[in-house]
C-alpha cells in the first residue's frame, strides 16, 4: 500500500463532475507529478487528498490513515497555489506559528524555523516583515511553512511559479534532498519541464478523470521518431522498410520512420546501409513531456467533443 492512495474518488458539485472514479498510489520516497489542464480537476483531488473536501464516492488515505482523519494531517505539509501570510508577522515569526500548529514545543519551533529558513535560502530574512518579501521570497517563505512541521508527506501547488530560474533550481535541489530523506513529495505543476526533471512517477488528469499514470521513465520511452537525411534508397527497399517500420514521410533525400524504440534504430541504419544508401545525417527526435500531455488532452477532447 502507498503512503497516499486514491480507491474511486469521486466529486460531484450539482450536475458537474470534478472528479471521476480516480484512483491512484504514491509510494513513500518518491516525487509524485500530477498534470492537468486548467478545470482538469487537480485542485479538486488535492482537496480531497487532504482532507479538505469531502468526496462524493470513494476514498482517500495518507500516511495509513484516511484524509478525513485529523491525524493524518500531522504527517502532512501543503503549500497551496494561492496562499496569503500575515504581513505584520516576521518571517522566522510565520514559521515559529505554523510549526507550533505542527504540535513543536517552543525551543523546538525556534530551531525549526531557524532551520527551514536557510534551507530554501532566506536565512538572513527571518528577521524582515512578510508585507516586505518580494513574491519570489513569499513564494520560497511558503516552501518553508509546508516544511516546518518535518512531514512525511508534501504537497506542493504551483511551488515554483513566481521563481526566477535560479530560484526553480534551488526548489529542484530541495525537493530532490528532501526524496533522498525518505520524504514523500506530491508535486502539482503547470511546468512541465520542472516535472520531467524531478518526478519518479506522473499522473495526468484531463475532465475529471486519469488518462494516463506510470514511471516517467515509461511514459517516455513509447515510440518515437528518427529523421535520415541519405541517397539511394530503392523503390524495393522502402516496400521492405515498409513493412517493418512506420513509414511517416519521405520527401527527397529526407526520410522520417517511427520505431518502436531506440534499439530499433540500430537496426533500421544496418538495412539501408546494406540496401546500398548512403546515410549523411540522422536525428532521432526523442518523446517530452510535453507532447505526451498535449497528445492526450486532445484526444480526450476530440473523444468528448
């Protein structure tokens, strides 16, 4: 069983459904991604995740508990999207507040604080007022409130969206720090480089429901492209490659194939160079990210529409 499980969560507002039939597990130690489009239903999972809205159908559990149980909150952080902090209050006085609502003893709270802040870099800031952080230093102050209470599990909206891009590598460093500290990371994030550089696993969400979830590593090794630019080529050698490979396109001397994966390639450059071609340049164009979630938000789209 995963540290966080989702069994058939469903949320339904009236006649709209903001969640269907979801299920997922998250093991502990690993950085969990979930991506979506906006309306997608992320938030509406989180909420649920956490407790903070109650499903339809199903259940959620965290840390062995279900989310509606208060003590599985004491082993969770969450920085939401759009939080607001106190701007009258001292960062190192934010964070001694929120690590006492953990449950830490005062000397406890002091040194947590003290501790969190120089991890996401604002160790000489604890002493300013929040009202005079610029978004980026908020943003980072919020990282460290998810962190004070040491929770097992952290859940992150949007962690890096007002971060300049050395403020989003030092996010990266922190959450990969925290995975090799055993902790659990559930990462929701527009940026989809930042997820394919840090996430283990990867769930992506579209109208309520997954259409897609696995390792990353998995979701990105399916098929792919390869561009050979060569001379040549027989009419009979490409009814040969025809039947073996997906022939995308050939225009000229430039020749497009999908295989299945990158041991075929190999293969492929061996038969035309026994079929007699002559090969100039070859550019194998490898699967993102970006273009497995844009592919499957389409076809949900056109399957729906």
């Amino acid at each position: 069983m995963g540290i966080i499980e989702a069994r058939n969560l469903t949320k339904v507002y009236g006649r709209q459904v903001a969640c269907r039939e979801i299920c997922l597990s998250v093991e502990e130690g690993q950085i969990f991604g979930l991506l979506g489009p906006n309306g997608a239903g992320k938030s509406t999972l989180v909420k649920m995740l956490l407790g903070l809205v109650h499903p339809t159908s199903g259940e959620a559990r965290v840390a062995g508990r279900s989310s509606l149980d208060p003590r599985s909150r004491r082993e969770v952080g969450f920085l939401p999207e759009n939080f607001r902090f106190h701007g009258w209050l001292k960062g190192q006085e934010l964070l001694i507040f929120h690590a006492r609502l953990a449950g830490l003893g005062v000397e406890d709270a002091w040194r947590r604080a003290d501790e969190v802040l120089e991890l996401v870099g604002l160790a000489g800031d604890g002493r300013k007022l929040v009202a005079n952080y610029s978004k980026g230093m908020q943003q980072r102050l919020g990282l460290a409130a998810a962190l004070v209470g040491d929770p097992r599990v952290v859940f992150l909206d949007e962690p890096t969206s007002a971060l300049d891009p050395l403020g989003r590598r030092r996010v990266r460093e922190i959450l990969l720090m925290l995975k090799r500290a055993g902790k659990t990371i559930f990462l929701n994030s527009h940026l989809l480089s930042e997820v394919e550089q840090v996430c283990d696993r990867v769930a992506i969400i579209n109208r309520g429901a997954v259409v897609a979830e696995g390792r990353l590593t998995d979701l990105l090794a399916g098929p792919r492209e390869v561009s050979v630019t060569l001379t040549g080529l027989e009419r009979e050698l490409l009814e040969e490659l025809q039947q073996r490979f997906s022939i995308l396109e050939l225009k000229g001397d430039h020749l497009r194939v999908a295989v299945g994966d990158r041991e075929e390639i190999p293969t492929l450059v061996a038969r035309l160079v026994a079929g007699g071609c002559r090969i100039y340049e070859l550019t194998p164009h490898h699967n993102s990210l970006e273009e497995i979630f844009v592919n499957l938000v389409r076809e949900g789209e056109q399957t729906c529409g």
